[in-house]
C-alpha cells in the first residue's frame, strides 16, 4: 500500500483543480476534514491515516464542520463520485 499523502485543496480553484487529484488523494482531503474536527474513525484505513486518539464524535453527522468545510467536503464528494471513486 503506497502511503497516502495529503494535499491541501483549500487554494484550489472547484472541479477542474480537483479532476487531477487520484481517488486516494480525495478520500484523504476529505477525512483530513473529518479528523480536524474530531471525528473517530472505524475503519483501518482512517484508523491509520489519521488515528483516533483526539476524536470526540462517533457518528459522522454529529461533528461540527463549519460553512466552509462542509462546501469543501461536499465537492471533494462530488469529484470522487465523478472519478468512480469508492471508499
């Protein structure tokens, strides 16, 4: 397994910026969100991309993500689901 690298798209411009990125990069970026705002992860793959060590919520819908992180989540999404992306 390659390790996995995480990208800040914050800069980036919407789609077409994102339409670069592989699919691992994707689901990084956007669990990166998910892990800031301490979200626990029960997965391996989150587990050991981003530990669970400072996380507060259990059920994804429960963590706070501001305006921004949701709009920014919400096209990570949208390009994953564009590139055939799978969890």
């Amino acid at each position: 397994m390659r390790p996995l690298v995480i990208l800040s798209l914050a800069c980036l411009p919407a789609s077409p910026a994102l339409a670069a990125f592989p699919c691992d990069e994707l689901w990084g970026e956007r669990n990166a969100v998910y892990a800031e705002a301490g979200y626990c992860f029960k997965t391996q793959r989150g587990i050991a991309a981003f530990g669970n060590a400072q996380c507060r919520f259990s059920d994804i819908r429960d963590v706070p993500l501001s305006a921004r992180d949701r709009a920014k989540v919400a096209e990570i999404v949208r390009e994953e689901a564009r590139n055939g992306c799978r969890d």
